[in-house]
C-alpha cells in the first residue's frame, strides 16, 4: 500500500528543488520533516508541504500507521516553461525563462514491499 501527493506548477526551478528531495529521499517520515524544517530556502518549503499532504493521504485515505512511513520515492520533474522578454543591448531583446516544477512524494510503510 502507498499513499502520494503531487504539486504541480510549483513556480520554481527543478535545478534548485532535487537537492532538497535527495536529503529526504529514503528517509522515516519524522526524520523527513525535521530534515526539511531546518534546511533553509524555499525550496525545502515546498517539499515539505507535499510530504505532509501524502502523510495526510495515507492517514486518512488509507489507514496507515504515521510512525511507520518513510519516504519510498520523491521526484521532482520539469514543469511548463514561461518566456518572458527584456530589453536588450543596442535593441534587442533577451529571453527570461521562468521555469516551473512538478513535484510528487509516495509514502510507504516499513516492512511492506
């Protein structure tokens, strides 16, 4: 049995959230939170809060014991990409690419494969 919860459209690079989802991937769900309460940054905000809505998932859509979970699988994929434009040198114009992100968290409990 495994709970999910994804985020999508998250507005912020993929670049700059997979090192937040390596520090939890793997990890119990307690030692997950902390990790991600005292990493710095938004991008540990965001990641937070998806962990916590499939927590919420698995609690009450599937009766799964919260001391038992662990983050089984966090992937943070590229999202839509915005181009915006700037006035250039002599001109021009230069593209701004504001990137998005999807990010999705499945929760496993411990001793189940």
């Amino acid at each position: 049995m495994e709970a999910k919860a994804i985020a999508k459209y998250v507005r912020m690079s993929p670049i700059k959230l997979k090192p937040v989802a390596d520090l939890v991937r793997g990890k119990d769900l307690n030692e997950a939170l902390t990790i991600l309460k005292f990493t710095p940054g938004k991008g540990s905000e965001i990641v937070e809060k998806v962990v916590l809505s499939a927590a919420a998932n698995a609690e009450n859509n599937f009766d799964m014991d919260r001391d038992n979970l662990y983050v089984a699988e966090i992937k943070i994929n590229q999202g839509p990409t915005m181009k915006r434009w700037r006035a250039g040198a002599q001109g021009r114009a230069s593209m701004i690419l504001k990137r998005s992100s999807h990010v999705s968290v499945t929760l496993k409990e411990k001793g189940e494969e």
